[in-house]
C-alpha cells in the first residue's frame, strides 16, 4: 500500500482549484462558491489546507435514544402513550407539564430506572423534583440510579410568549440534569444556524449567571434541547460546533464541559402539502442529529402541527430512528463526521461566527437584555425572511411546496401566535415555511 500511494504525486488546494478550472472550461471559480446565509462561503472542495488544526473526536459516544414527548394534559391519556411508545421501541420519554402533575398515575407501569426520563416544566413548580424523589423512593429507586432530567427554562418561556416567568432555576445536585436550555425555538423561527447557536450559548450564560451569583455549584451536564433542519452537513457541523463553544464558555465557569443534546426534527420545513414527503425530510435530519453526535433524538410524526397525529404516523417516526439504528447501524462509530475536511471546516466556520454573534449579544447587555429590547425577534425575523424568498425564488427546494407541488391539494393555513399580554415580541413559529406558499 505504501507503494501504491507513493506512485501518485501530492496536489495542492491550487492545482485542484486549476484542473477544476480546466475542466469547466475556464469557468469563473467564483461561481461555483456558495454565499452561505450564516456570513461566510461554503467552498465546492476542500483539503487538509483548510483545517486550521487537527482535533480529536468532539464526542466519545456512539448510540443515541430513541425519544418519545408527550403533553401531559391528562395523566392516565398520557401513560397509556408512554407505555405504547416503549412498546414500540422508544428507550426515552419527555413528559412536557403545563400543571400540577399526579405522578402516580403519569409514570404507572413505567420502569423508569431502565430508561431516560425527562420531564420539561411548562409552569413553575418548585415542588416537582421534591415529588419526583418521593415517587422514586416509594419504588426503592435510588435517583442517583435514574437517566434523565427535570428542565424548568424560564428563558424560552419568555423568549416564546412574552410573559415572564422569572429566571430562577431549579439546579439540583443529585445525578438529574436539570438545567435546560430550549434552543429550539430559534431553529424552528428561521435563525440562522451561526445566530441559533449565538442564541444558545447567550440563553445557557445566564442561567451561568445566576447560578455563579447564588453560589451554586453544578456539576452535571446542561440540557441543550436543539431542532434540527434539512440542510444535512450544516446541521452535523451545527451540533460539532455547539460543543467546541460549550468548552470555551464552561471553563471560565469551572463547570462541566459535556452537555447533553436533545434533538428534534424541525418544525419549520413542515407542509401540509404532500405531507407524506415530511418523512424524508425528518429521515435527514435524524441522520444529521445522530452523525453530529446528539445524546438523544425525538423525531416528529409526519402530519405534527398538520392534523391529530395516529397510531401510523407515530410508529412511522419511531420507525425511522430503529432503522437508522439496526439497518444502517449509525449507533456504532462515534463522530463520524471526524476527519471530513468539509465537516470539520463548516464547524470551525460556524463556531466562529456564532462566537461573533454571541460576544455582539453579551456585549448589549446579554439574552435577555436583547429579548427585552427585540433585538434577538427582529434578527431572526429578518433571517426568516431571507429564507422564505430563497424558498419563493427557487434557491432552495421543498418538494411539493415549491417544486413538484400537488396542483389537488389546498395551500395551508398561516399560523400566528397570539401573545396578547407579552412584554416584549415573541418569538414564534409565525415563519413556518409550510404556511408562506413559497
């Protein structure tokens, strides 16, 4: 083998730049570089001259769980979910509690010491862990023995409304994270994947904040919770980078430097229209999730947001991430994307300008200072905007939205959120793309 390759001569970044050249027949170069809506250019090659250096793997782990999320409005409703899912081959729940939860009755049958458990307070109950370790305890279950986590994020309750709910958090020492921070809600407005992660990182400072200001040391991972879109390396490079910047800002804390990501399929390149061809676009972005290193993954059935989801668009999405699992085995090799000039180099370039905006957004006064003053629902919207006319222009392609659309089929309806005692401009899911005829 060595032979073989010592045969060949070296080419440099230049000599394929000229032979590309040769070979489009003088083509301007420039051309063919893409003028990437995150501030910087997505080359059509790249090479060992475009790393800066080369890192190690960004993650050590492999396998992911396969989650279920269910809102909790009535408790015995939502078991019998719970206990569907796991059937069905989910290894992980998210409970999401709008009010006083009888936790008896949600987590009956549910063995919640052989899978993650995670439950996401809507509402502010300083009681819930309290209660939750009773519960545990009534089952001779040791919370230290429990995966999973009690997320109360104040932040992206007001970020999403409008109406405050404070900052206090809910940190507990046992082994349940419990510090979350949705990100979501950015993605899935229309940010930009540098400004989502920007946003991100400004959210999880101030809860580093609070938690410096009170003393309050700890120690386990955040909860990233982040929404995936199509575009299939730019999010594996989204969740790489997310990681290096946790590192930056986790060691001038002294905290942990891993997180914990919780991935969802996005919401916002959902239509109505042809909705079947929503089970392709959450395929990539699931495979996007898994390869850039998420811990676990919810994807969403292809008719959420659409009409009531059923028995087969539910075992549809489970569906998706077991094959992904047991059929193209992505739960074997950590980091895949390690190594990949075009990965590493997106990553790089997006924890950069993420780091831009972040420092922009800390500089102002810092999240919430900039949610207070709309600076973070104008930036995105403005970002939103842009993507829907690349989508009305044909720059970028949803099928049956805006290429191969179904002439049978009715446009969908605009949806808008309606905050109508908000304190600053929400940040919605107003930019829905399905909604936008693009």
């Amino acid at each position: 083998m060595e032979k073989l390759f010592s045969e060949f001569k070296a080419a440099t970044a230049n000599d394929w730049k000229n032979q590309i050249i040769k070979d489009l027949k003088g083509i301007d170069f420039e051309k063919l570089v893409w003028k990437n809506p995150n501030g910087f250019d997505i080359n059509p090659f790249y090479t060992a001259e475009d790393l800066k250096n080369q890192t190690p793997n960004l993650f050590t782990h492999s396998n992911w769980d396969v989650c279920s999320e269910f809102l909790v409005e009535d408790e015995k409703h939502a078991n019998a979910q719970a206990l569907k899912a796991l059937m069905g081959g989910a290894g992980s729940l998210i409970f999401i509690l709008t009010k006083k939860t009888n936790l008896d009755l949600l987590l009956q049958d549910i063995l919640i010491e052989h899978i993650e458990i995670n439950f996401v307070l809507k509402h502010a109950d300083e009681s819930f862990i309290a209660d939750f370790k009773l519960h545990a305890k009534q089952k001779n279950i040791h919370t230290d023995k429990i995966n999973g986590s009690v997320c109360f994020d104040p932040i992206n309750h007001f970020a999403e409304t409008g109406n405050n709910l404070g900052t206090e958090i809910h940190a507990d020492t046992t082994s349940l994270k419990t510090v979350g921070v949705n990100a979501a809600l950015y993605q899935n407005a229309g940010a930009t994947q540098s400004f989502e992660l920007a946003c991100a990182l400004a959210h999880a400072h101030e809860y580093l904040v609070f938690l410096s200001n009170k003393n309050i040391v700890y120690k386990n991972p955040f909860y990233f919770t982040v929404a995936i879109g199509t575009d299939f390396f730019g999010e594996i490079a989204k969740l790489r980078a997310l990681r290096k910047l946790w590192v930056l800002v986790a060691q001038e804390y002294n905290i942990n430097k891993e997180i914990h990501i919780h991935a969802q399929t996005s919401l916002l390149d959902k239509s109505a229209q042809d909705a079947n061809n929503n089970m392709l676009r959450t395929t990539t972005e699931a495979m996007s999730a898994v390869i850039g290193g998420c811990n676990s993954l919810t994807v969403y059935p292809f008719n959420t947001g659409i009409e009531h989801t059923n028995a087969f668009s539910e075992r549809m999405a489970t569906n998706q991430q077991l094959i992904l699992k047991e059929e193209s085995y992505l739960h074997h090799t950590a980091d895949i994307g390690a190594g990949s000039y075009y990965i590493e180099k997106l990553t790089d370039d997006l924890a950069e300008k993420a780091w831009t905006y972040f420092k922009e957004i800390e500089n102002k006064g810092g999240f919430l200072a900039c949610l207070k003053s709309n600076y973070i629902s104008d930036k995105i919207n403005e970002q939103a905007a842009n993507l829907i006319q690349q989508f009305k222009d044909g720059q970028l392609v949803l099928v049956g939205v805006n290429k191969f659309q179904n002439a049978k089929e009715k446009p969908a309806q605009q949806i808008v959120s309606h905050h109508p005692n908000a304190l600053i401009k929400p940040i919605s899911l107003s930019n829905y793309l399905a909604t936008q005829n693009a």
